[in-house]
C-alpha cells in the first residue's frame, strides 16, 4: 500500500510517497504507556463526575442545605435581593394614592378639591429607581467585560 504526503501547501504538485510501513520507535513504548495512564486517569475522573452528578441529583432538600450550606445561603441573599428590587419599583408607584404622600409632595388642585403628585414628578420619580439600578448594576457587569 503506498501512502501519499503532502510536503508543501503552496506547492501541491510535490507529494513524497512513502511505501514502507511505518514502525514505531522505542521510545513510543513509553508515550504509549503515558497516553494509557492518562486516558485511565480521565475516565476515572469522568466516572466519578457522573457518580457524583447522579448522587447530587436524587439528593432531597435537607440533604442538599447541609452538604452545600454557603450555596443555599448564596441562593437565598440573591433571591431576596431580587424580590426586593422588584418590590421596589412597584412600591413607589404605590405611593402616588397614598393621602400622605399627596399632601406632602403634591400640589393642590381647587378644580377637584384634592392633592395631587404632578405627572412630571410620578414619571421623574419612576425613572429614577431605573437610573439607581443601572448606577447598581453597570460597574459590576464592566467588571467581567
């Protein structure tokens, strides 16, 4: 069996033809023996990988809270602070029909006999939580750019 190589990319034409077989050298004994360990070693790890990943998948909540506490403390805090942050954007909107709040911040209007925030000052206020959480967010996601 002849078996073709080429030698060079640019030039194509030129191709070496090898016809006898190709042995290995002596020291491929020991690369031979180094790719086993670390092809034994890789399945040992991928194997203990999947054990594990299938340990941690049928593990029940408690089991889970006591193995991995700093992660179940983690997911609470951020969880929290995502309920929080949207329970901020809709708290101060709320704010708007509270008598309090109108008497304080709004002006009066003799036309209906009532305080009222002005519509400019609703729209205003409501943007600036958006604006807070962009102050928030923007330098800890340029962190990871």
């Amino acid at each position: 069996m002849v078996t073709e190589f080429v030698e060079d990319v640019k030039q194509q034409e030129v191709v070496t033809q090898i016809s006898e077989p190709l042995t290995k050298k002596a020291t491929d004994d020991s690369v031979d023996s180094e790719m086993n360990d670390y092809i034994s070693k890789f399945l040992d790890m991928s194997n203990n990988a999947r054990d594990t990943d299938t340990k941690e998948k049928h593990m029940s909540l408690a089991e889970g809270i006591k193995t991995f506490p700093k992660a179940a403390f983690w997911s609470v805090v951020l969880s929290t602070a995502l309920i929080m942050e949207g329970y901020d954007t809709n708290l101060i909107n709320s704010f708007y029909g509270f008598p309090a709040f109108t008497k304080k911040y709004g002006e009066y209007y003799p036309e209906s006999d009532s305080y009222e925030v002005p519509t400019k000052w609703q729209t205003s206020i409501s943007m600036a939580i958006y604006c807070v959480m962009l102050q928030k967010f923007v330098p800890w996601f340029l962190e990871f750019i």
